[in-house]
C-alpha cells in the first residue's frame, strides 16, 4: 500500500506540474524533477529506494515503445550514417572522457570511474523525446538524436558489463573477442527477437476489429518484447525498439480510424503517467543518495558539474563533423547545428537504472568502492541535463536558427489538406461519370470538397447523412489517405504533417460512423 501511495502521489503531483509547465511553456520533465527534490526535501518525508528492475520492466518498456513508433523511418535512411557514428564512436568517446575525468576529479578507483563513464555515455531516449516533443525541429535533427537515443542502448549495455566485470573481479583481463561476442548477442539477438514479436503482433491486429482487443495487444507488446528478449540473455530495450519502429510504420494499416483514435488516447495517457512517474523519481532520489555518502564527499556537486562539463564537450566537438550530413547546414560546418544536437541530447532513467543496478560487492566479498559516489554523481549529471539543459533547450534551438516557423508548419499542412480535398474531387468526378451514385449525393460530397478548398468551412456541415452519403464519404477519406501516403512517400511533406492529417482524417471517418 505504501508504494501504491507514492505512485498516486506522483501522478497527482505531475497533473499539477504539467497544467504549469504548459502556462510556463517549459518542458514538463525538468519541473517533475525539480518537484521532485522538493517534496525529498521536506523534513519528514520517508527515503525512496526504487529497485532497478521495476523500472526497467515496468516503466521502460511502453515508453521506449512510444518512442520508437514516432520514428520516421523515411528519415531514418536519410541519417543512418551520422547515427551509427553516434551510437558508437560518440558513445565510446563519452566514456573514456568521463572515467579519465571521474578519476581526475573525483578521487574513485579507475575501474569505478569507467563504470560511471559506461553509465553516463549514452544518451537517454525517454527524456530525449520527452524534452523534444514541443520542439519544432528539422525532421533530421529530430531523427538523428532520437534515433542516437534509441539505438545506443546495445553499445552501452556491453560497455557497461565489461566495466562492471572489471571492477568486481580480481585480476581478470579485458578479452575483447568475448565483448564483441557480447554485443552481437544483446545487439543481433535483441533485432530478432523483436523483429519476430512484430511480425507475430501484425499477424494478429491483422485479423482483430475488436476495440478493446487492439488495445490490449498495443500495451502488451512491448513487455512482450521485452520479456522474451531478457529471457533469451538478449537486450530487451534493444528488442522493444525494433518491434516500435517497425509496427509504427505499418501499425496505420492494420486498424481503421476508431481503433486508431482509442489507441491514441490510450497511450497518451500511459505515457503521461509513466514519464511523470520516472521522472519525479529521479528528483526524490537525489537526497536519499546524497545522504548515504560516506564523509569526506561534500564536493560532490561541483565534481558533478565537471562531469556534465566534459560530457557537452566531447558531444559538440564529436557532433561538429556530423553537421555536413544535416540538410539545415547546407554541407558546412554548424556550430549551431552542433550546439543543438548536444544539448538535446540529455541523459534520463536509463543512465540512473543502470548506475542502481551496479553491484555491492566484489568478488572476493569486500564492498565495492565508490559505489555511493557513482550512484550521486550519475544522479547529479541526470538532474543537470534535465533541469539545465530542459529548461534552456527551447532558447538554444530558437537562437541557432533551426526552428520550423509555426507558419512554415501551417503552410505545408494546408498545402497537403487542399493535395488530399484535390485527390477526393477527382475521384467523386469519376464516380459521377459512371452514374453510379445518386447525384444529390455526389453533389452533396462535391460541395463540402469544394467548401473545404475554398476554406469556407471546416467540416461537414452536420446534418443527418444517409447509407450512401457515408458509405461515399468512407471511400473518399480513404482516397486521401492513400494521397496522404503518397506525399509522404515522395518527401513532399514532413512526418509530424502526415500524423497530424492521419488524425484529422480518422476523426472525420470515426464521427460518419460505421459505413
């Protein structure tokens, strides 16, 4: 019951937060984490000790889910050379720097200091999107860092084992073939298994109308994945990323627009609760660890600075480079371009799950040393890169010239609505030409078409629609649904446009009603 409280405390919390942040137009997650070493901080208030493996099974996975459906795959293709760079030279790169920093910095053991520079090199995906979802960035950029995020997990994963081995063992080398072997494993084996938990799911939704069951089925596949690709001794994170990005690119096609809409909804909602949740929990544990630091580490703030520090400077002097193959920088250099891909790339839960799941002991039995130190320090750069960088992160963009103008997303919204009213005319022309319809009908559909080009109304017009109107009405949203596509297809239109007309059109096509 105890624990049931603190999420239901959570969740009334974040509602607060988030009606706040959106007055302040800040991102909710930096306020939750900065409520959330509010409420620690209050004299009274019971320590929080969240076991890793409950947020890793329940919180991460839907999250990561969600994520990974948003991903254009379009845009993937366009970018997939700077992200493998990223997900592993970048990652690599941030670890060194942070352990030769943790040890010159911060007095830990060596191998403790590349155990916390394999926890802080990756980037988190939870906290990148959530920070990321208001911004009106590049499609580009916004790919490439969510896409970092999402696919650098396997990477971290093998070089967070191999320095735990390290620091555990006693004498034991580094065998480079075996942590190769490793990644293929958690890399290879997690791309399976949700590869083959994604074909499994279309199979099924393909032969499922039932409301209740689809969304059933979309909030239990990413455990699903998860679960299976753990059990095989995979990576389960690497696995529910798979299984998003490829149901998120035919997930459209196998439901209609009622479904579709109910799945919307409902995952707005788990996501809401999931991310107010982890995200107030990195805030509450801060002070819990702060307390059982030993003596003698009353410099950790400033040590935690010089980590986060260094972290943004390999970041924009590894992102610099890349800034050729990002369309906004037109082939040259970006230091704006960098800027941008740095500080939205944050760090979030996945570092901190890590980072709790290190072990107590060695081998041999004794402590392991350092542990408290990493476990604050990993915290501290958390809550920097959240709060610092969430809370500036709409200033940086907006200064560096690569914000989309709400009137350029205005204008290519409206040019594909009038592309798709076009493509539903032509079709209702051919129609009448067979005589196949009733022409009231036909003129009653042209009419509200020709309305809509005009932008003299917004809709239909309300009135009571008969079989036939709303059976013709069916057949020209699908029609514009395949216009849709298309425009997407030929790189005529963004990703956020087809999903916001998608949504139009299935909100239209679920008010007709069944055809």
């Amino acid at each position: 019951m105890h624990a049931v409280g603190i999420v239901l405390f959570l969740v009334v919390l974040a509602t607060a937060v988030a009606t706040f942040a959106r007055r302040l137009r800040v991102p909710a997650p930096s306020l939750l984490v900065l409520a959330g070493l509010g409420v620690a901080l209050i004299p009274g208030v019971p320590a929080l000790h969240i076991p890793p493996q409950a947020i890793a099974l329940v919180v991460l996975p839907p999250l990561l889910y969600a994520s990974a459906e948003e991903l254009s795959l379009r845009d993937l293709r366009a970018v997939w050379k700077p992200v493998t760079i990223l997900a592993f030279g970048l990652l690599f790169a941030s670890a060194a720097a942070a352990g030769f920093a943790a040890v010159a910095v911060t007095g830990l053991p060596p191998a403790m200091a590349f155990v916390l520079g394999a926890v802080l090199a990756s980037t988190d995906p939870v906290a990148v999107t959530a920070l990321g979802r208001r911004l009106a960035l590049p499609g580009r950029v916004q790919v490439l860092v969510q896409a970092e995020s999402l696919f650098n997990d396997a990477t971290s994963l093998v070089l967070f084992k191999v320095a735990v081995g390290i620091a555990v063992a006693t004498g034991t080398a580094v065998s480079l073939p075996a942590a190769g072997g490793e990644f293929v494993l958690l890399a290879g084996g997690g791309s399976v298994i949700g590869a083959a938990v994604a074909g499994l799911v279309w199979l099924v939704r393909r032969r499922t109308a039932d409301p209740v069951l689809e969304t059933v089925i979309a909030l239990v596949t990413p455990y699903a994945a998860y679960v299976l690709a753990e059990s095989a001794h995979t990576s389960g994170i690497t696995s529910v990323v798979v299984a998003g990005v490829l149901l998120g690119r035919t997930g459209h096609r196998l439901t209609d627009a009622r479904i579709r809409l109910q799945l919307h909804a409902v995952y707005a909602v788990v996501v809401f609760i999931l991310e107010s949740v982890v995200f107030s929990i990195v805030g509450l544990e801060l002070p819990t660890l702060v307390r059982d630091l030993p003596r003698g580490s009353g410099w950790w703030p400033l040590q935690a600075l010089a980590l986060a520090g260094v972290l943004i400077a390999v970041r924009v002097l590894s992102t610099l480079p890349l800034t050729r193959a990002i369309k906004p920088s037109r082939g040259r250099l970006s230091w704006r371009v960098a800027g941008v891909l740095t500080w939205v790339g944050t760090r979030g839960v996945m570092p901190l799950a890590a980072a709790l799941s290190i072990p107590l002991a060695a081998d041999n039995g004794t402590a392991l040393a350092g542990r408290p130190l990493a476990l604050v320090l990993t915290t501290a750069v958390v809550v920097f890169t959240l709060v610092v960088q969430g809370l500036s992160l709409a200033a940086v963009v907006n200064r560096s010239g690569l914000a989309l103008e709400p009137e350029h997303t205005a204008r290519e919204e409206a040019s594909a609505r009038d592309a798709l009213n076009r493509a539903a005319l032509t079709h209702v022309d051919d129609l009448a030409a067979l005589e196949a319809i009733p022409d009231t009908v036909i003129d009653r559909v042209r009419r509200a078409l020709t309305a809509r080009l005009d932008h003299s109304i917004d809709g239909p017009d309300g009135s009571t629609v008969d079989a036939v109107y709303r059976e013709l009405r069916h057949e020209v949203i699908a029609v514009q649904s395949t216009e849709l596509r298309r425009l997407y297809d030929e790189h005529r239109i963004s990703d956020t446009t087809r999903r916001s007309l998608q949504h139009d059109l299935d909100r239209e096509e679920a008010a007709l009603g069944t055809p």
